[in-house]
C-alpha cells in the first residue's frame, strides 16, 4: 500500500530564508506528484504537478524535483516571505486515479 | 481557471440528521473525490467517482454514500449523522488519462454535528 511521508512535520524560517520542504513515497510506480498550499480552514491549491516522466517543475519562486526511483520529492522555496506562511502537502497519484497524501509540513515564516 | 464549488463553507447539523453535501466542477471532469480531513490524521478518502454513476470506495467509506448523476456534479450523503463525522470535508475533481491530471479542490465544507 503507497504510503507518503513528509519531513518535518512543522518548520520556523526568518523571512528571506531559502528552504526545502520533503516528501517521500513507498511504491515508485505513480503517474505523477503533486503540491499544495493549505491556508488554515480553507482548501487546497495546487502549486506544481510533476508528471512520473520529469525531474522538476518551476513556477515563480517555488521549484519541485521529482526522483521516482529513490521515491522522493522535494519542494524548494526561494526567498521565502511572511505570505508563504501555510501547510503545504504533497500527493501522488497511482494508477487508480487516485491522491494519497502525506501529512504535511506547517511552514511559518517569521517577519 | 478550474473551479470546483462546495455548496457550503460551515454547517451545523444535528445527531441523527440526514446531510448532503455538494460538489460542481466546470471544468468537464471525469473524476471527482470526497476526503475528510482531521488533525493528526492528514486527508482520507471517502469516495471517489470516475464517470457519471460509477463509484469507488476510498479508506473510510463507512455512514457515507455518493450520488453522481451528473458529470459536474458530486454529492457526498451522510445517512444518519453522528458527531464523528464533526470534520472538515474537501471535494476535489480531475481529468482522466496519465497526462497532465492536476487535481483542483473546493475550498471545504467545515461540518459540525451536535
């Protein structure tokens, strides 16, 4: 059974700060991975999908890497602001259709 | 942009009550999703369907059923509710194929039963 691992659980950044975010996955065999921002009591917005056949996705600040075989991902933020302050979650989609996701890291960027 | 609209931000229902909750997607989906999510526990699949009245049980299935009688629409139903089924709930939808299927969600329905 797929089973998504994010690390760490929570993280406190100075604002400016670069960071990386981790998720990892058991079963490589997915069709593609997916991050998500969370705000507190709203949904989830999609920020980077990563198809199984690329190594990364950019958009704006943020860049996702893809390593199917060691069964990792990583989400980069450049620069980080007080506003990238949310939890964001990885998934991965297998052939079923559909998300399984990891927990989550609760990112807080300090001012 | 996609949009996947839930009918309701906040609900209070009360123990026993019958609850639907509504999901629409614009975007001529095929596949759409119920998860509920829970401190400590991370987003858990109730239902999902991949075509107008087909659907899938997901890890928790158990005091729900789904409706899909139309493509852009999902509706997740709570037969009886009990005050377990207190959660915020995430609908979310996505095109079929192995190609570019990034999933959107709705902004979530934060139920309450009392």
């Amino acid at each position: 059974k797929q089973e998504v691992t994010q690390i760490p659980a929570a993280l406190s950044v100075p604002e400016g700060e670069n960071l990386v975010l981790n998720c990892s996955f058991t079963d490589s065999a997915i069709y593609n991975l997916q991050w998500f921002r969370q705000d507190p009591g709203k949904g989830l917005t999609s920020l980077l999908l990563i198809q199984s056949s690329q190594r990364e996705q950019t958009s704006g600040r943020l860049n996702a890497s893809l390593d199917k075989s060691s069964g990792r991902s990583t989400l980069y933020i450049a620069a980080s602001q007080p506003g990238d302050s949310a939890t964001y979650l990885c998934s991965v989609r297998d052939s079923s259709y559909k998300l399984i996701f990891g927990s989550g890291t609760r990112l807080l960027v300090r001012p | 942009d996609v949009k996947v609209t839930q009918s309701s931000r906040y609900l209070v229902k009360r123990t026993g009550e019958k609850v639907f909750l509504e999901c629409v997607q614009d975007m001529d989906h095929e596949n759409m999703f119920w998860y509920r999510q829970d401190p400590g526990l991370g987003l858990r699949l109730i239902y999902f369907s991949y075509d107008v009245k087909m659907k899938e049980k997901g890890d928790i299935p158990e005091g729900y059923s789904v409706s899909r009688e139309k493509k852009e629409r999902f509706s997740l139903i709570l037969e009886s509710a009990s005050t377990n089924q207190t959660s915020m709930y995430l609908c979310a939808s996505s095109p079929t194929g192995h190609l570019n299927t990034e999933a959107f969600f709705g902004q979530g329905t934060r139920l309450t039963v009392v």
